[in-house]
C-alpha cells in the first residue's frame, strides 16, 4: 500500500469492517499507459478483505458491501478496483 487513495481505502474499510484482514494492492504501475491510467500512480488497486460480515453472504452482496464502504473512490477517484472478499474460514 502507498498513497493517499489507498491509505483512504484503508481507512473506509476498517471504519466499515473494524476486526476485517485488509489489504489495499496499489496495481497502478501494471497499468501505466493504459486506459484508465491518470499518471497519478493511484488509478488500480486491488482490495484483499477478510470479514466476520462475509458469513453467509453472497459474493456479489460482499462486492456491494465493499463498494458502500468506498462511496465515491471507485469509478469516480480510481478507474479500477478488484475486490477480493471473504469471511473467515473460506
């Protein structure tokens, strides 16, 4: 993790999900000169989450979990943003 974007990510996630394993990948450098690259060196990262609000919810509920705890960084602040959630015991 570096930058301001993703110390933010950070932030938001454990402000959402206080005891979750978190982990913000800054994939940015993979990315420079492609679509989506604002030089900034904070356009794509990717977001490890592991949760106790996981259990027992769907995937795509997990990814609309995540995205609320966000608000306006993904698709306003970042161009992309993977997320890989889980619960504990997965």
């Amino acid at each position: 993790m570096s930058g301001t974007i993703a110390q933010e990510i950070e932030t938001r996630l454990r402000d959402t999900f206080a005891s979750a394993r978190i982990e913000v990948i800054n994939d940015s450098a993979q990315h420079h000169g492609h679509a989506g690259d604002d030089g900034s060196g904070e356009s794509h990262f990717t977001v490890v989450i592991e949760a106790d609000a996981f259990t027992g919810v769907s995937r795509l509920q997990r990814q609309r979990m995540v995205l609320a705890a966000l608000g306006d960084i993904p698709g306003q602040r970042v161009h992309a943003l993977a997320i890989k959630a889980s619960a504990p015991e997965e």
